[in-house]
C-alpha cells in the first residue's frame, strides 16, 4: 500500500495538514509518520484525529442528534429486559472509578464498564438503528462516546462529531472486510462496530493523528466476534457481541494509548497485516473513500417497529392494508411474504425477530408495540399460534427489482378468496423514507417514558437535540438516569 498514488484531493488535504506544497516529498516526516507509512493509514488518521475540531453539515448534524436519541431510547428501554438487567446488574458488581454513567440505573462506573454496560442496554432488543451493510453502529458508537466524553469532559459539540466519526469509520472497514468475513463466519457486527467505537472514543480522548494509528492497531488487534450470535436464545450474548463488546473494545484502544502505549504504526499494511488477516485480497482505500463528502449516518436506518430489520416492510406492508382495507385476523386464510425460509428471522425463538410471531401479532392487534414485541409468553399463546401457522415464506430467488413478474412482498388471502397485497420499496426511517425530527422524537418518548417518565423523558430529549449548546456531556447524566 505505501507505493499507491493519492488523488489530487486527497493530497491537497492531506498538503494542507503538512505544512504546503513544499512539503510534498517529506509528508511521511512532516506528519511525524515511519517511512513506510501508507497513504491510506496516513489520511485516515489525520481526518480522525481531525474530527473533533471539523464543522459537520447542518443535515449531518441534525441526522447524529436522531441516532443518538434514539440509541438512548434503546439504552431506557432496554433496561427493562433480561439484557439489560444483566448489564446493569454486572455494572454495579463489578464497580471500579464513578467516572461514567449507566443508562436507566443509578449506577456509575470505569468508562469501559459504562460502555459495556450500556452497548448491551442499546442492543438488548431490536430497538436500535441499523446501517445496511450488516452493523448497528448506535449501540456500539454511541456508549462509547458517551463513556469517553464524561470521562474527558467533552462540550456535545465534540461529542456530535465523535459519533459521525464512528459511523464513517466503522462502515468502511466493512464495507472493505465484508467479503472476506462471511467466508470466515466472523461476525461484521462486532467487527465493525469496535472499529467504530474506537473512533468515537478516539475522538472524545482528541487523539492526534499518531495516537489514532496507535488506536487502530490496537483496534486490530481486539476486532472479534463469530456469527453463530444468532444461536442466542436470550439476547444476552446478542447485545454483547453488537453492542457491549466492542463499545468496551473500543474505549480500551483509546484509554490504552491517550495514556501512554505504543504501537505498530500501520496496521493496514505490510507484514501480518490486518487486511491480510481478514480479506487479503481486499482494497484499503475503501477505508478512506469520500472521507469527508459522504457521511454514513445519513445512510442508516431508524426503526420504526421495535423489531428485526428484516421485519419492518412486512409490518409496513401490513399496516397500509389495514388501513386501506380493514380485515379481522379470522378473516385471513393465508400470508404469504417474500422472504426466503430459513433466513434470520424465520421461526426464531425471541418474538422480536421471529418473522412468524411478529405477523401474527400484527394480524390480532393490528399495530406492534414495544410491549407487544417483547411478550415472550404470548408465543404460546394458542390464538397467536393459530394465526401464526397461516404465514408462509415465499423465495426470492429469480425476483429481482427489474422483473415485472415478480410477486408483492406481502400477499393476503381472505377466507372468502378475496387476494391483498402490498409491495413496500422503502421501509419509514430507511435512506428513502426519512423520519422527521418528529417521528423520531415520537418514538424514542413511547419507549424512555415508561422508564423514566414523561417530564424526564422531555428533557432528555430537549437536551440531546440541543447538543451543540451542551457545554459539558456530563450534563446529561441526571436526565439519563433512573430517578
């Protein structure tokens, strides 16, 4: 990688941090870097050590204050579930410094306990938002910048940047590992989100541009996680391995070098590389692609249904035929929805991702609440058994989106033979069908104020949609906690 040519852009940039045009042929000394040095690792690390101090676009700014208060929606309602009860419950355990807070608890920690903790309170359902390309990066990038920020004292000026950094950086390394990572059944969540984590944690320590190669190697040297969370019956191990683990990870990187450690200058080139570990043949100027022009938090979802993902434009689906054809569930002889069996929602065991359960659901209540998707017992609930039998999964394959032919997403067949169907082609808080500010904060109030209650849940809310005024993020401290 050290012989690849920058783009006259990028070396513009890249100039400008160096000191001018003279400085051309001494960059690597400039920058303080080794000799051989990528250019890849030496514009990443200068755009992240960067990011604290960078203006974001007022569309990107608007779009991190919806993700973040919706990952701290995620944390207050997760609280309630088994997940985060043991979040909590290992937290106040296993004590250490009162440097951060635990989300929904009174609870505060060591900033890597907090982070752990509250990934697994983000992720302890399917709440949380999730980026296209197989990541949920609130519940890993959002606790760990909060853990770092109360640790350092960050204004939420820094701590908006901190988690728009985090995006950029987690997505790109997978989208430059994706390949290479489902040959190895490693999981992309945890992969992605501790290189996201890290970035935010970096961000919030304000790392310089050495600090952040440092950060990445060790970064590296913590990616982990298998794909078989999947077998997880609880969601316990789940909101580990997406949210608690490498938010932990990532503040560990960060803590480890703003306090002294060294590393290996480039861990994206050379021998026993990363890329080398983990998609040899993978090109790491992805990593670095329009840095700066496209922001990944634009390009990541929101959910409106507290549910898996795969599960949204089904319930959507539904939801605009009852509304443009009301029918009661006995009414239904048969849903089909083209989905292919054997996915990761087909039959599962928890019913917030069992696509089965959740239709069912849907079909007798004709909504799907944060409740509702969370009452386990009902899976055995012989009306919602009965009802659940009647959805079938149809294969997709040979449907592709120019083929005319191909069958709507969701089809309902009435007892009377009479056929509904609805295609959904972007799901309500996808890049293609933005929540407002107000479905957000809609939201994010049906699920802290059950917690938290509704007077608490408005300042929390009013606070993190004021970020840019917030001098200090320990101020949000009191508004997260349980009184």
């Amino acid at each position: 990688m050290q012989n690849e040519r920058p783009t006259a852009l990028t070396r513009r940039s890249l100039l400008k941090l160096a000191g001018g045009a003279a400085a051309s042929a001494m960059l690597p000394i400039r920058l303080g870097l080794a000799a051989d040095t990528s250019f890849v690792m030496t514009q990443l690390s200068a755009y992240m050590s960067d990011a604290g101090n960078r203006t974001l676009p007022g569309e990107v700014i608007e779009k991190a204050k919806h993700h973040i208060v919706d990952t701290f929606a995620a944390m207050i309602s997760g609280a309630e579930l088994p997940p985060g009860r043991a979040a909590i419950q290992f937290a106040r355990a296993y004590g250490g410094d009162k440097v951060a807070t635990v989300a929904a608890s009174k609870v505060l920690c060591g900033p890597m306990e907090a982070a752990l903790a509250n990934g697994v309170l983000a992720h302890a359902d399917e709440t949380d938002d999730s980026w296209p390309g197989g990541w949920h990066p609130g519940c890993n990038v959002v606790p760990a910048a909060l853990a770092l920020g109360e640790r350092f004292g960050i204004s939420g000026t820094r701590f908006l940047r901190a988690v728009a950094l985090g995006y950029d950086v987690g997505a790109r390394v997978l989208m430059t590992l994706r390949p290479g990572l489902a040959e190895t059944h490693k999981s992309t969540h945890s992969i992605a989100g501790v290189f996201g984590a890290a970035a935010a944690a970096g961000c919030a320590a304000n790392l310089n541009a050495q600090q952040m190669r440092w950060l990445l190697d060790y970064t590296a040297q913590q990616s982990s996680g298998v794909a078989g969370w999947y077998r997880d019956t609880d969601h316990i191990e789940k909101g580990f391995v997406f949210g608690g683990m490498p938010a932990r990870s990532g503040v560990t990187s960060a803590l480890l070098v703003q306090s002294g450690w060294t590393g290996i200058d480039d861990i994206l080139s050379g021998d026993d590389n990363f890329l080398m570990a983990n998609m040899p043949h993978g090109n790491a100027a992805q990593i670095i692609d329009k840095l700066g022009e496209r922001y990944e938090i634009t390009q990541t979802n929101i959910k409106k249904w507290t549910v898996g993902s795969p599960i949204q434009a089904p319930l959507d689906a539904l939801e605009i035929m009852l509304k443009r054809r009301p029918f009661e569930a006995e009414q239904v002889r048969e849903v089909a929805v083209r989905m292919n069996p054997g996915n990761v929602t087909d039959n599962r065991e928890m019913p917030d991702i069992c696509i089965q359960h959740m239709i069912a659901v849907m079909l007798l209540d004709k909504t799907v609440t944060f409740r509702s998707a969370h009452d386990k017992p009902r899976m055995k609930d012989p009306s919602v058994l009965r009802h659940r039998a009647k959805v079938r999964l149809e294969p997709e394959a040979g449907s592709g989106r120019g083929n005319a032919a191909r069958q709507p997403l969701v089809v309902v067949t009435l007892a009377d033979g009479t056929h509904l169907s609805e295609d959904v082609t972007a799901v309500l808080g996808t890049v293609n069908n933005p929540m407002t500010r107000d479905q957000v904060v809609t939201k994010c109030r049906d699920l802290m104020a059950p917690v938290l209650g509704a007077a608490a849940t408005a300042k929390l809310i009013g606070a993190t949609l004021d970020l840019e005024n917030l001098k200090n993020v320990r101020e949000l401290r009191p508004l997260l906690q349980r009184a």
